[in-house]
C-alpha cells in the first residue's frame, strides 16, 4: 500500500422523521462524530471530508442519493450512518474495537488489492427477538449434483462469540464503510422500464438482462408477491448480498465482512447491545436467585400448544454406513481445507496432527488444501476406532467401528503422506511428545477432562506460531469443548460456524 495515498470520504446521514420531512436523529450520532472529524483531521492517510444529511423517503432512495453525491464528489469512499444507531454503545468494555479504527485500517491496507465493504453488528428490536442482522448462507443439503442455500441470520449464541473482521454473506447498512469501487460491481441498468422491456420484446436482451434492468438502483427492496404487500428483503441485505456475489465472480473473493468487534447499539425502542453469552453457570445461578427471591412458581406458564402444530412422528430412516452417523458437515470440511490452503509453510513440509480421525474426511481436506497451495505436507491421524464410551461415538458397538475404520482407509489410501496410529490420544502423546506440528485438529473425545488433557497436550506439542483448531465448539451438546476452549485457549476466535456448530481457532505466540 502506497503510504502517501490519500483516500477522501463521504459520510451520509439518512435522518428522516416523519411529518414532511423533518430531520431527527439520536443524539449518540452526533457525539461520536465530533470525536470522529477531530480523528480524521489528524489523519494524514484521509484527505477532503465531506459530510451530507438528508431527510427524505424511501431509504432505497436516499442510500442511492448518498452513492451518486459521493460519486459526483470524486469520494473514495462512502460512510453511511443511521440516524438510531448508538456507535459508543460499548466503548470502555475490553473486547471493543471502534468501528471507524478497524474498518478504515482494513479497507486501507486492502485498497490495492481491490474493494471491500465492513459493516458493523447490530441487533433488531425486542419484539423481534433481538435478532442479528448480519447474514451466513445456510446449506440446506444436496440433491444429486443440486445443493440448496437460504440466505440465515447468525443465531445470537453465535454471534456474540465471532471476532475480528470476518467475511459474510449480507450486512446491515446501519453503520458501514464502502469502498465506493464496491458499487462497480453492481452497476444498474441506465434503461427505464419501458425501455427494458421493449428491447426484451425485440430480443435484444435476455429474460436475466430483462430482470437485471427493471432493478431500482443500488438499493432495493425485494417483495415476495405482486402487491408487494410481504418483503423479501430490505434494502441492506439486497445490497450487500448482490456486492458479495458479484464479487466472488468479479473479484475471486468476496469483499463483504462483518467487524465483529465493533458492535455498535440500535435504538429500537431501546438500546439493544451485543447478546450476552450464556453458559450452564449462568442459567443455574438465574434458577438459584428465582428460590432465593420466593417467586411463586405459578406466576410463570409456558405455552405448549405451538410445539404440537404440524408435528409428524418420526419416519423410519433408510440403512446408513456407520461412518455417516457422524459425518462431518460439508462447510465444516471446505473451513478445513481452505485454513491449509492459507497456512502453508514455504520453508519446509506442513506437519499436521488429527485428533480423532473417525473415516478420515478431515483429514483428507488438510492433505488436499496444503497440496493445492503447492506445498507439501505430513498428516498424522490418531484413533483408536472403539469409541468413546462416555462421548457421542460410543453407541456403535465393535463391528460398526470396525467398518467406520475401513472407510477411514478407503478415503486415506488415496494419498501417501500420512500415518495413523490406532491408540487413545493419551498413549500417542506419551509416546510421540515432541514440538514438532504446524497444526493440530482437536476431535476426539468430546468430555471433560479428555478434551482438557488433548488439548494441553496440543499446546504443548506446536511450533511456535503453530494453530490449534478445535472442532464442535459452541455445539449444544458438548458443553466440555467450550468450556475447554474458553478456560484453555483464551484470545482464540471461531475459524467457522453454522447451524451444526463451529471450529475454534487459537495460535501460540
């Protein structure tokens, strides 16, 4: 990055409120940005500074409004900022990065390389649920060659354990940063309608030009019916969602991410803040206090009827290979393979070790990442393919195990560089413990205090700036495994996450 570059940038406002325009907005905007013009004057990477408020409706059309002036301006990039946003909701707690610190640094450090767009986390109103608006793409299986994908929220027990700046799939534009090229990548279509569809009559344009064209600018809103009486989605989601699409094809990346650390408050009727995460201590201790206070347990009812609306008993399930019981999830493994692809070593063979191999699909994602980078790698697997009588894989009996460990090989047998040791996590490192691994893939026993030990031992066994990933964190289940991940490899951050769980990521230093 050229140190001298000067970026100049456009902050919008929308600040509409209601009865013929009036203007209102929260006073935590402008305090934050006073603070903000004061940071930007004494930074030599910002040059010309250009602010524009505008109170008016729709939405879509004044974020389109704010992308044009900026345009016109010659701005390099665009901040738009929500007249009921509360940016210093949580500064002074230790995880807070402010958002402008984080977005700006990202955005200049990456401009050369092309576009991004960072968005900071939010949550909706209470009677929403507090839900968080910042979106993943769910895969809801495969059929044949087809998979599915829906466009989800990250559930709030998730989120309010992400970090650092992350890639995703939509953002909520409350509080953002654009690169304005970001905007290029979704140019819409300079015809009116009438124009669009004539020259769809005339065959000049395909049905998908067609569709492209009739689109109302860089902000929308999608509709779900002809009387667009049911949204499909906002004008945010549109926007960054088509921005990390067009990107990934465009780019070869995708420029959307959310800055995790920046939560910033939402004043929606209150100031709703970054959900709180909760373990077993904490509802134990609620229970405690309620006894405590004498609360009257009938003061408290419980609607059960909706959990009985469209209930089918269970079908019986088609015969599967013991092996699949516990398949590992498809994003899960692609989390895998892509971690060996960007941490490869230039100076000599990556040393892999696995922790619980089952049928050897994680396995093969290391080996498969590292030699798509170019580089070469060794992959250890232990297991003792018998099961974890006190963990989830103990209920297969020997001769299911026995052909979940045939599979192992037949998925393995493809490659040379690995081995594979058939003992208990405890016995391999009493025997091998050297530090000597780039990369240590924790998925054995799920318990406390097996999980404890092989992850010390982990630890105990890396090179210095090696990485530790454990597997099933924040999974209902297996509440060892964040206890263990908390207490033991603090500062970490989750790798991956989706509706099965996610992979924790920790490096020594």
């Amino acid at each position: 990055m050229n140190p001298a570059l000067k970026l100049d940038l456009f902050i919008g406002i929308p600040s509409y409120g209601g009865n013929g325009g009036i203007s209102s907005e929260h006073p935590d905007i402008r305090e934050w940005m006073c603070d903000l013009l004061l940071k930007l004057k004494d930074d030599p990477r910002i040059g010309r500074v250009i602010t524009k408020t505008l109170s008016d409706t729709p939405v879509t059309m004044v974020r389109n409004q704010f992308v044009e002036l900026a345009r016109k301006s010659e701005c390099h990039l665009l901040l738009m900022v929500d007249s009921d946003q509360s940016p210093n909701k949580h500064k002074g707690e230790p995880w807070f990065k402010p958002f402008w610190d984080c977005a700006f640094e990202e955005i200049y450090k990456h401009y050369g390389k092309g576009p991004l767009v960072i968005g900071a986390p939010y949550c909706g109103p209470p009677n929403g649920g507090e839900n968080v608006y910042v979106f993943y793409w769910d895969n809801l299986g495969s059929r044949g060659t087809e998979t599915a994908f829906k466009l989800e929220q990250y559930p709030r027990m998730i989120a309010a354990k992400m970090s650092g700046i992350q890639e995703c799939a939509a953002l909520p534009t409350g509080m953002i940063l654009y690169d304005l090229r970001c905007f290029d990548l979704i140019e819409p279509s300079k015809l009116t309608k009438d124009q669009a569809l004539d020259q769809f009559k005339e065959g000049k344009l395909t049905k998908a030009q067609t569709l492209a064209a009739l689109s109302e600018g860089f902000f929308h809103y999608e509709w779900k019916n002809g009387y667009a009486s049911e949204k499909a989605s906002t004008e945010d989601v549109q926007n960054t969602r088509d921005i990390s699409l067009a990107g990934q094809l465009k780019l070869g990346y995708n420029p959307v991410r959310c800055a995790w650390d920046s939560w910033v408050g939402h004043h929606k009727p209150w100031n709703v803040g970054k959900p709180l995460y909760y373990d077993q201590s904490d509802v134990t201790a609620t229970f405690r206090a309620a006894v405590e206070e004498k609360h009257d347990h009938e003061s408290s009812y419980i609607d059960i009827g909706a959990m009985w609306e469209g209930y089918k008993p269970p079908q019986p399930q088609p015969q599967q290979h013991p092996a699949d019981v516990h398949k590992t999830h498809s994003e899960h493994l692609k989390a895998l393979y892509d971690f060996a692809y960007k941490h490869t070593r230039s100076d000599r063979e990556v040393a892999i070790l696995e922790i619980g191999s089952w049928a050897g699909e994680s396995a093969t994602a290391f080996i498969q990442g590292v030699a798509d980078s170019g580089k070469k790698c060794w992959v250890t697997c232990v297991d003792n393919w018998k099961g974890c009588p006190d963990d989830h894989t103990g209920r297969l009996g020997d001769e299911n195990m026995k052909k979940v460990k045939e599979k192992f090989h037949e998925n393995m047998d493809r490659y040379r560089n690995w081995n594979a040791y058939a003992v208990d996590s405890d016995a391999f490192f009493s025997r091998h413990n050297v530090r000597n691994y780039d990369i240590i893939f924790v998925d054995g026993n799920h318990s406390s205090p097996q999980v404890d030990r092989d992850i010390m031992n982990a630890k105990a066994n890396l090179y210095e700036g090696g990485h530790i990933l454990v597997h099933d964190y924040l999974v209902q289940q297996f509440p060892d495994v964040t206890k263990a991940c908390d207490e033991l490899l603090p500062g970490g951050k989750v790798l991956f996450t989706n509706e099965c769980g996610s992979i924790y990521h920790w490096q020594s230093q």
